[in-house]
C-alpha cells in the first residue's frame, strides 16, 4: 500500500504546517482509494486548529465540514487527515494513537526541520508506515 503525494498538496501542507508553528497544523486529505488499497491522494485542505495547542490539534467542525462538501462536489473521499509536530519528529505519538481510526490515512509533518511522513492505523497492529510516491501533478 502506497501514498501518491502530489507535489503541489505536499507543498500545500508542509507551508501550512510552517505558518502554524509553533502550534500544530492540521487538515483533511481526499482522493480516492486504488484497487489495491493505495491512496491516490488529490486535494488538501488546511483546517484552523481549534485546541490552538503546540501538542494536539482538533479539526475545526466549520472547515472540516466545508472540505466533505467540497470533496464530495468533486467526486473524492476524505481518505486521512494531516497534522504537524512542532519540535517533533514525524511519527505518531500517543495522542496519535489513542485518537487512531481503522483505515484513515494520518499524514505527520515535523517543522520546522521538515520531514513528512504517512502512516495508517490498523487494530491490534497500531501504526503501519506507507511509502509517499511524489508524483508531479493533481490537484490541489
């Protein structure tokens, strides 16, 4: 299983993440899901952080119910979410963890040294790293 980034969404993200710091970035990621399992990932959209925290981050309801609405107009799913660790690195924390749904695709960011990685949730195994495949277009 596999993520295919687009260039243009991961640098959407990651300047997101940057203009959040020192608190957490966070946002929903849609596309659609390939045959095999793999995300085929085609727009982000960046959320306020309503907790305003350095260490966790809720997803505005407004904005994440504006990016369902725009994704479904669009004919995509929202497949996962992003989120930053400032100060940190880009793997799940605990909090990650005890937040984790079954097949949702969590995208970490570490700022300000960036690094981006993607991970999904499995029961009984926790998380699971996936390759991120940059590809050069897609929408954004």
């Amino acid at each position: 299983m596999r993520v295919f980034l687009p260039e243009g969404v991961r640098r959407r993200v990651i300047e997101h993440a940057l203009r959040e710091y020192p608190n957490e970035a966070c946002g929903l990621l849609a596309g659609v899901r390939d045959r095999d399992g793999s995300f085929n990932i085609r727009a982000a959209y960046p959320t306020r952080n309503s907790a305003e925290s350095p260490i966790r981050y809720e997803i505005n309801p407004d904005d994440m119910y504006h990016a369902l609405m725009d994704a479904e107009s669009r004919g995509l799913e929202i497949l996962g979410a992003y989120h930053s660790h400032p100060l940190g690195q880009a793997v799940p924390s605990r909090m990650d963890e005890e937040r984790a749904h079954p097949g949702f695709l969590y995208v970490i960011v570490s700022v300000p040294k960036v690094r981006v990685r993607a991970f999904i949730w499995h029961r009984g195994e926790g998380f699971v790293e996936l390759l991120i495949v940059s590809v050069a277009h897609g929408e954004v």
